[in-house]
C-alpha cells in the first residue's frame, strides 16, 4: 500500500474533533492507490477515514454518490457527516471523508457462485440513473492513452498501446448502452461475510459510460487466473448479470472487446502512475500484466468466448475484430 500521508493519533484526533468522535484505536487499510485510508475504532463505532490525493470537487462528488446510491440502497458505504459542517473536511489541504466501516472481507479468490452476486449488485448498479455531475467518459479510458504514448520511456509498450487504440477505436460499435458504472470492480473493492457478497466500495472511478466497460473491467479483476481469463467464471458473472438486465446483443458481441480494452487501459495506468506520475522502480513493470491479459484475451477463439459465456445461446451476428 502507498500510504501517501501518514497520519498519527493526534492527526486523526484533530480530524475526528469536527465529527464529535473520541478515537480509541486505529490502523491503516491496504486500499487504494490514490488515498491513505485507516479504520477507526471510536467510542460510538468503527469508522473508515480516506485521505485523499485528488481534486476537492471530485470528492465532493464522491460523497454525493454515495448519498445517491443510499437513497437507492445499494450495498456500499454511507459517508459520516458531522452535525454541523461539510462532510468533506481536509488534512493539511488534502481532502477527507469518514464512513462508517462495513463489515466483510476482501477474498483473494472468487468462486463462481460469488461472482455471480458481483454480477447481480453490477445490474442493480447500473439501473440507477446516473447524475450529471459526473463524467461522461472514464477516468483512464481512450482518451488518457496518449499522455503515455508520447512519453518516451518505452518505445515498445508505447507502440503497443498506439497500435491497441487504433483497434479500439475502429471496433468498439456506436451506439453501446451508457450508465452509472463503477469502473473499477477489481476483487479488493467488494466484500464478502463468508461467501455471500456484502457491498461494492470505493467508487472513485465512477462515471456515465459504457455499461459493457464495467462487465469488462470486472472480468480483469476477478475472472483472472495465471495472466488467463477465466471463461467459466466470465459466464457466472454475466448470469448474474442478465438474472436481472439483460445485455443488448451488441453489448454481448462486445463484451471480449470490452475485456481487452478494459485490460489495456489498467495497463495504460499502471504504465502513468508507476513511470511518469510517481516512478517507483519495483512497480516499473507492473503494467506488463495487463499487457498479457490483453494478449491473451485477444487470443481467445470468438466462437470459443461466446460459446463459454452464452452458452445455450445464439451467436447470431457476432463479429471478429
């Protein structure tokens, strides 16, 4: 975990004198790459305090999220506001929000039962409508590839990457239902109590996009074996899925697209945070596995990938790209 600011007792105590909290303990959460988190344990309950290392205004909007997924009650948290006053305060200029802590685990492996919870919460997410304070695009999709290409630092992943967005952007069809989507659904943001699914947390990448993107990038982040997807498990989470939307034939004709594009964007990412934005040598490579993912998601047969993940239904029109 990248602890950006490490905060000591009386630091959170400080913190916690505007919320009306006395804290008794507390310890830092290995979560996010763009905050420092800690669980609180206070007098009244536990709590969960994020620092963060973005905008203001984008953690305003956060918090005015997650009121909104509240008010649909979708699993996640519920921000902690104070009695009187903001319920984003700062540290040093940095913002801050408090949680309340929800109970549950982050597992290291999803069985297929499990994703296909995932899956359902995904469609109960994606039929909230979505607010216009949000973006209409990705915080790291097409877009954002070419502050990488023109860096320099890697001719060949570079290369790649040019190569990937022209394919992306000739293939990805028009017309691709849009909503309220998390756009991060790796395994380390949903909890379990057991084996029975808990909540989706931190919705920092929330945004209005393609609906299909979400199913993509929660293929990369839990449907992932040894660099490998797999299929059995993309097929638990699109049933879960359809149990309660079902997918447009386009979106199922682009889903293997989508897993791709998903997988070359954490690349693209990984490549900018751990390269150019914050270097940290033993990270340099990390994006490499997205690379082989990608890869290897392309490699897959078309008629194989449908057949595994629709199974029992028709191909119809699906193309090759």
């Amino acid at each position: 975990m990248t602890q950006y600011s490490m905060l000591q007792k009386k630091d959170i105590q400080g913190i916690l004198s505007k919320y009306d909290l006395d804290l008794l303990s507390y310890g830092p959460i290995d979560q996010g790459e763009g905050s420092s988190t800690y669980l609180l344990r206070t007098e009244k309950k536990q709590f969960v305090l994020t620092v963060f290392e973005i905008e203001r205004i984008r953690v305003v909007n956060i918090c005015k999220l997650l009121g909104l997924l509240e008010e649909y009650k979708f699993p996640t948290t519920r921000v902690y506001k104070p009695a009187n006053g903001d319920a984003v305060t700062s540290y040093h200029g940095k913002p801050v929000i408090i949680k309340s802590y929800i109970p549950g685990q982050v597992m290291d492996v999803l069985d297929e039962d499990m994703i296909k919870q995932v899956g359902t919460a995904m469609a109960e997410l994606h039929q909230i409508p979505y607010p216009d304070y949000l973006q209409d695009r990705h915080a790291y999709g097409l877009h954002t590839f070419s502050d990488v290409m023109k860096s320099g630092i890697d001719h060949e992943y570079e290369s790649w990457l040019a190569g990937r967005l022209i394919h992306l952007k000739e293939w990805i069809p028009a017309g691709l239902p849009r909503g309220l989507i998390h756009g991060d659904v790796f395994r380390d943001n949903v909890l379990f109590v057991g084996k029975t699914f808990r909540a989706l947390i931190d919705f920092e990448d929330a945004c209005q996009y393609y609906r299909v993107f979400d199913l993509g990038m929660a293929v990369v982040g839990m449907c992932t074996k040894n660099l490998q997807i797999e299929l059995p498990k993309v097929r638990s989470l699109v049933e879960g899925y359809q149990s309660l939307s079902i997918l447009e034939q386009k979106e199922k004709e682009s889903l293997q697209l989508f897993v791709e594009y998903a997988a070359i964007a954490t690349s693209s990412w990984r490549f900018w945070k751990y390269n150019i934005h914050t270097p940290i040598a033993e990270k340099a490579e990390k994006h490499m596995e997205m690379v082989n993912i990608a890869n290897n998601t392309r490699a897959i047969p078309k008629g194989e990938f449908w057949d595994s993940v629709f199974v029992g239904k028709s191909r119809e029109s699906a193309r090759d790209y």
